[in-house]
C-alpha cells in the first residue's frame, strides 16, 4: 500500500466509497443524503490542508485521509484529521496506516497537536484505534450525534500531543 497526496484525478474512486460511509449515517456528521459537489469540496481541501490517499500497486484507491487546522490563527497550531476507508478495505490497517501517515505528516507540518472533534461514540474500531495511537478521550458531547439505529448517542472529542 502506497500513502500519497491526493488529486482530483482521484476523487471518482473516492467518491463511491465516501457516499456509502456518509449514507449509512452511522460514523459521520455529515447529512446522510450529501451531493457529490459539496463531498469533494469537503473532502479535497486546499492548502494548508492536505488529502491524501491509499492505493494499491495497481492504482485502486483503500481509503483516504484529509488534515487541516483544527481551528484558524491563534488555534492554528492544533490539527484535525478525518478518515474514510473504503468498506471492502476494512481490517486490512489502512485506517491505522492512514492514520500514522498523517500524525507523521502534522508532526511534519509544524502542529503540535491533533484533535477530533466529532467522534461517534458507538465506532468502537475508530475509538479504539485512536486510543492505541495515544488519544485520550477530553470531552463528550452527551446525544450529539443522532443514530440511525441506537438513536441518540454521545459524540467524543479526542486529542493527543504530536
């Protein structure tokens, strides 16, 4: 597997993948029902965000990651960083490998710590793979994120020092 930075030639096989995780309603904010146009533009951010993607030798696209400021000027200094892998990809550690990839590179690019804002309490694999990386679990927003089928459940905000 080959992390490297994204292009808009590769947004038709991120897409699919991405409207599938967003449509299932389970594991991001997102509206459930959102168009291609407004997917890309938030998912392809322009500097100094980064997206990245992972490939295989032949070029399909496992999953991909983007990292921005988690907040403007004097926040500037604490990343954020959002995931997707692509369901057929799962298990196999592209999540952990994306993941590692992009600490590595906010470390890289001068933050000094990374934070998650929005993570669904009830994504065990995503809570448990931060946790190995070394986030801590600051805050939950009890009911902050409405469930497609547990109803309502608690968002957390997950931070680490880089």
């Amino acid at each position: 597997m080959l992390i490297r930075p994204a292009t808009t030639d590769d947004w038709p096989r991120i897409w699919p993948f991405l409207r599938r995780i967003v449509a299932a309603g389970d594991t991001y904010t997102w509206p459930r029902d959102v168009e291609e146009d407004t997917a890309r533009r938030l998912w392809l951010v322009p500097p100094p965000g980064r997206t990245v993607v992972a490939v295989t030798p032949d070029g399909a696209v496992l999953g991909s990651a983007k990292l921005v400021p988690n907040q403007l000027g004097p926040g500037g200094h604490v990343a954020n960083a959002s995931f997707m892998v692509a369901p057929e990809a799962g298990g196999r550690g592209v999540g952990r490998a994306l993941a590692e990839h992009v600490l590595e590179r906010a470390r890289a690019d001068g933050y000094r710590a990374m934070q998650f804002n929005a993570v669904v309490a009830t994504n065990t694999r995503a809570v448990a793979l931060w946790r190995s990386l070394g986030f801590e679990v600051v805050g939950r927003i009890p009911d902050g994120f409405h469930h497609p089928t547990r109803g309502y459940v608690d968002l957390l905000v997950m931070y680490r020092r880089l």
